[in-house]
C-alpha cells in the first residue's frame, strides 16, 4: 500500500505551470500558462528531472509551446475514432478488436498526444461509458481482442482496473486483453508489485509503453519494465518519429538497443499523426524510410520497429518500409538488400489459385 501512495505523491507534486520553468529554465511563464488554458500540462518530477536544458528532446515532449496555438489547420480527431464509435469512448475500427477508454488522465500530458483535443479535459468518461463499452464487447462475439487507453489505463486505481479487467476476462470471446501506458517512462513509481500481482492473474495480457529518446531509459525505467516482464506480461513499445526529438537513425538505433536490453520490443515507429496543436513535431515521410533503411540489416532484426502511418480518416495502421523489390515478374525478383546490392530469387514454376471450388495447381 505504500508504493500506491507514493506513486499518488509523485503525481501530485507535478509541474503544471509556467514559474517553475521559468525559475529554473528562464521560459516564458506567460507563453506556458497561455498554452495550458487550452492545452493542460502535467509534468511528473520524475521526468521533470531529466531535463537538462531548455528545448531538449525531454523538455520538447513535456513543456507547453507557444507554436502549439499556432497550429489551427490540422483537426481535432485526424484519426475519425469518434466516427468509428459505435457507443461513447469505444471505437470499433478493425473487424475483431476495439479500443476502450477508460480515463481522460494522463501522468503526462505529452505535447504531441494523437487525443489532445480531450486528454485532461472535463471528462466525459465515466462508469457509465465504461459498462455501455464492457456491454457492446460482450454483445459482439468477433471481438477477441479489447485494448484498455484513454488517457493512460493506470491512472485509475489497481481496484477500478481489477473490476474492468475481471469484467473482460468473463466475456468467453475476449482472448487478449492489452494495456497501452506510458507510466514506465514518466512515472515509473506507478509500476508496484500489488499492480504486477493483480495483472498477472488476468493472462494474457499485454502491454505497450512509449518511450521516444534514450534518455528516458534510467535504471527507474528499467526496473519498472523488468517487473512487469517478470510478472508475465510481454511488452513492446510504440515510438512517435518527432521533428528535434528523434528523427535521426543513430538515436533512434541507441533507444531500440536499450529497449532491448530491459525486455521490451521494438513495436511500431509511428509517424505523427495530422493532429492539431502537434504540426511543428511532424516530419517528412522520407525522414521515417531513410531511418528505416539505416536500422533494417544494420543491427537485431528485432530491434527494428514497423514504421506505420495512422492512415488520417480513419483507415488504420498503414506500413511503410524502403524499397527492397526492384522489379519481378512470372520468372525471378531482383532484390535489393540492406547493402544497396541486387540479388536476383528465381520464381516457382507453378503457382497455387484458390477459386471457390479448390486450390488448383496451375503450370505456366
């Protein structure tokens, strides 16, 4: 019980307003506070700490810009989730799993969040939506996959998440449930053993945390990751490619080492999403492919993340890798690897059909 108060404590002592910052960094107090009553800001101490100056890849992720109010052309919801939402706070995308939200409350409220038109605003998430989405679940047996978010699913208490996850785990359609939280990077306090010991009662479960630089792996990261790995749980990590933050393949190769190295694989590197408040993180695409070219063969196959754009309008994760087909037709495929080099696979010479009668073999 003391490890949850504490992480309750860390939270609590937060920097939310702009004369720390300015105390401590010289910023603008104004300029922050202006963007906060649009756009709210929580910083754990934690995080907080690992700044080490003004406009630094932590101090970019976590303190409001002034250039976010300046970004009023991109929408609110790129990704049409409330299109996709069938019942409040539930969307229903992909045929056999839906996202849940359970929370609008973040540890942190990450200046580039896909849902900052909603993260710690007045809430509209409540037991209610949260049955009717339990609910809608149940009544629909092709969903064998529910991914808790929001907000981040620990923020509630280890018995609301209790109650959430016993209430999934009795549905017999639901085969895995999973966890999309960012507490191991901003607030790794929030990973106890009472919250690893209620999880691992739920198998399988699976979670996915975010880190973006390799900063953000301290030995508090690290214990947090590894007592969650210990408990049964596989994690993985989705990556956002920022502008200032990330976008170069020798800091991103370091993250996905370190990843590694505290049990956690490299899942998706994300293009940012059109979302507004966020346009000065974006890169080009090409940025996210010439990574991709310099990580793919240049280190551990695993190690190397699925770059995806979040198809805008609602049309799911989209992959995008370098070009390593050059040409192929009915006789070969010229390849070409990591290397730049071209090699030549011959094609078989015959090829499987299925009609709706039977797989016939057909020779060329």
């Amino acid at each position: 019980m003391e490890q949850m108060e504490q992480w309750t404590i860390d939270l609590r002592n937060s920097v939310t307003q702009g004369a720390k910052l300015e105390d401590d960094f010289g910023a603008d107090a104004g300029e922050v506070d202006a963007v906060c009553k649009v756009y709210p800001m929580r910083i754990p101490r934690y995080y907080y700490n690992l700044i080490r100056k003004k406009g630094d890849p932590i101090w970019m992720q976590s303190v409001a810009s002034i250039n976010e109010l300046m970004d009023e052309g991109s929408p609110e919801d790129p990704l049409h989730e409330e299109e996709d939402s069938p019942v409040p706070r539930l969307t229903h995308r992909y045929p056999d799993r839906v996202l849940l939200l359970i929370t609008d409350r973040c540890p942190m409220y990450c200046r580039f969040c896909t849902r900052k038109r909603m993260v710690g605003q007045t809430s509209a998430i409540s037991e209610k939506t949260i049955a009717m989405g339990i609910d809608y679940i149940r009544s629909h047996k092709e969903i064998r996959d529910v991914l808790l978010s929001g907000g981040d699913p620990l923020m509630v208490s280890d018995r609301k998440l209790e109650r959430i996850i016993s209430s999934l785990r009795a549905i017999r359609h639901v085969e895995i449930i999973r966890i999309g939280t960012r507490f191991p990077c901003v607030l790794p306090s929030r990973i106890t053993d009472q919250l690893c010991n209620m999880l691992k009662k739920y198998h399988p479960i699976f979670i996915n945390t975010h880190f973006n630089h390799p900063r953000e792996i301290t030995p508090q990261a690290k214990e947090a990751c590894e007592r969650l790995a210990n408990a049964g749980i596989p994690l993985g990590c989705q990556t956002v490619l920022l502008k200032g933050v990330n976008d170069d393949p020798v800091i991103l190769k370091e993250l996905m080492h370190k990843l590694l190295m505290m049990r956690v694989r490299p899942y998706y590197l994300y293009q940012a999403d059109l979302t507004r408040g966020t346009n000065h993180f974006r890169t080009r695409v090409e940025t996210g492919l010439e990574i991709m070219q310099a990580l793919r063969g240049f280190t551990t196959g695993f190690a190397v993340p699925q770059f995806v754009i979040d198809a805008p309008g609602g049309g799911g994760k989209i992959p995008l890798m370098p070009d390593y087909v050059v040409k192929f037709d009915e006789k070969e495929i010229i390849l070409r690897n990591f290397e730049g080099k071209q090699y030549c696979y011959p094609q078989t010479s015959q090829r499987y059909v299925k009609d709706t009668r039977e797989i016939e073999l057909i020779n060329f």
